[in-house]
C-alpha cells in the first residue's frame, strides 16, 4: 500500500483544526454522494411512472420503482443539506452575518492542507455553499464569545506553518507489478482507455484503486506517500501523464495530474478572524449542527418531526 494516514501528523495542527475543518470534510463527503444524485431524483414528465426501466427475466422494474428506491436511499440526506442550507442562511439574515469570497476561499485552501485525501472534488458551486453555510454557523455559535488578541496572536505564532500553504497536486497513480506491466497499462492510456477504469482493474495498491486511483491532493508535505510519486507530480503539469515511475518498494507507477493548486501564505490579519472563531469554538461545551435553529427560522419537511 502506498499511503495510508500519518500517525506522526502535527498535533499542534489537528488539535487547532479539527473542530471545524474535518467536519466540513465529513459534510461535503456525504453530500458529495447524496447531490450526484439531485438529477435522477427528478423525473422526465415526458416519461410515464409505470414505464419499465430495466427487467429481470422478463419481471420489469418501473420507473415509479425506480424512483422511489432512491428516494429512500438519499432523498431524506439531500433534503436535509437543502433546508439547512436554507436555515443558514436565514440565521444569517437576522443576526446580520457577513461571509465573504475571500473567508470561504481561506476556508477551502486550509481543509485542502489539512487532509488533501479527503477533498473530493466536488462541484466548486456545492463546495462552496458547503463551506458558506458552515461559516455562517460559526459565526453564529461564537457571535457572543471574546477572545482576547494576544491569544490570538500567540496561536498564530505557534502555527504560522499550518498558514504557509505549499503547492500541491490533486494525484491519481495507478500501481503495477513490474515495468512492463506498466509500460503495457500506460500504451493503453494513450489509445484512450480510461484511467479511473484501468487503475480499478489493475492497479495492485488496493485502497487508491478503489477510488479509480485517486491519492487527492499531494506534496513534499505528505510523509505517507512515496517521495518518488511527490517528486514526479511536481515536474508535471495539470492534466497530464507522467511516463512510468520505479516506485522505492519495487513496483511501478503510472500517475495522473488533473489539477495543480497554487501555494498561499497567509498574513495574521487575513487569518486573524478565522482563528478567533476556532479559539471560541472551542469554549462550546457541545457541538450545534442547523438543525437546531429549524423551530427558530419555523422550517418544515416531508420527513416531519
């Protein structure tokens, strides 16, 4: 296996970032999955309910049937994500909360430094409302809350690394045997086979394959992937194909750039908001999701209580 979590991550940084980031992550990982499918949830009215869409020995499965199996599935979850949306950002409305570009992308760049992996790729549109919405919250929670400016500034401080953001690469490898296999694998690349599809059937790194050999967002930063993969993304450009890499255990290589993300520092003032909020939240002694404001905003759904 290629990669796995560090145990030797910085703790410094975990403990100052994971109340807020990694759970956007974990929101964003669900809703990536429940959004996808927004537009079949969304029936053709040129199509009958009863029209078959597949069968099974000549036992048809309807459309209606169809519909409604997924409705169960993800329904519930992707109307959850709307109406609390909603809620935000009528909350945000009335306590007179501001989120700006420039928050939601500081946002975005730190849960890409701390856990590249698990940045998904979604829709930048959903991403960000993602992201939106959790600030507003946030701001919510912590409105009422002081904290003093020197404790601000000691924290900052103590983790300018975690605000001096390297350049990284959003990576997939697929990993072979030995160099002819891979010779042979990146032949059919270049004839137009899908890469996501060949890395799933043929790649020997089990956990990226599952993913259709995506790695997510790499640099010299990231002490669990080979430096020899880190070294070729970084002689790469975005969309492109590296030619086959010998690997330090003794397998080979094909890797795939789809996209490179610029490297940012980030001065006290730009981040000095951001870790006031993290340094109050802190202080919750619970966590507070959206759903506690649906009585205030008056939300109602299909699902009921």
């Amino acid at each position: 296996m290629k990669y796995e979590r560090s145990p030797n991550r910085d703790k410094v940084q975990q403990r100052k970032l994971k109340t807020k980031p990694l759970l956007i992550l974990i929101a964003l990982l669900l809703l990536a999955n429940v959004f996808w499918f927004i537009g079949w949830l969304i029936p053709d009215k040129s199509l009958s309910v009863d029209e078959e869409v597949a069968s099974v020995s000549g036992d048809s499965i309807t459309r209606e049937e169809w519909m409604t199996a997924m409705e169960k599935d993800v329904g519930r979850e992707t109307l959850l994500g709307l109406v609390n949306d909603k809620v935000m950002e009528a909350a945000a409305k009335k306590f007179k909360i501001d989120v700006s570009n420039e928050e939601i992308n500081l946002e975005l760049a730190l849960i890409r430094s701390v856990d590249g992996q698990s940045y998904t790729g979604l829709e930048e549109e959903l991403a960000l409302q993602k992201i939106r919405s959790n600030l507003i919250l946030e701001k919510v929670l912590t409105k009422d809350i002081v904290i003093k400016d020197e404790l601000i500034k000691e924290n900052y401080e103590e983790n300018t690394s975690l605000y001096n953001i390297q350049t990284a690469y959003r990576t997939a490898i697929i990993v072979l045997p030995s160099k002819d296999k891979a010779q042979q694998a990146l032949d059919e690349l270049s004839k137009g086979s899908s890469f996501e599809v060949l890395a799933k059937e043929s790649s020997v790194d089990l956990v990226s394959a599952s993913l259709g050999g995506d790695i997510g967002y790499v640099n010299n930063s990231n002490e669990n992937i080979d430096k020899e993969i880190i070294s070729a993304t970084e002689k790469m450009q975005q969309d492109s194909l590296s030619e086959v890499v010998s690997l330090s255990d003794g397998t080979f290589a094909i890797i795939k750039v789809s996209e490179i993300i610029n490297g940012e520092s980030f001065e006290f003032k730009e981040v000095k908001e951001y870790i006031r909020r993290q340094l109050a939240l802190e202080q919750l002694t619970e966590s507070v999701s959206p759903e506690a404001f649906w009585k205030e905003f008056d939300a109602k759904w299909f699902y009921g209580e």
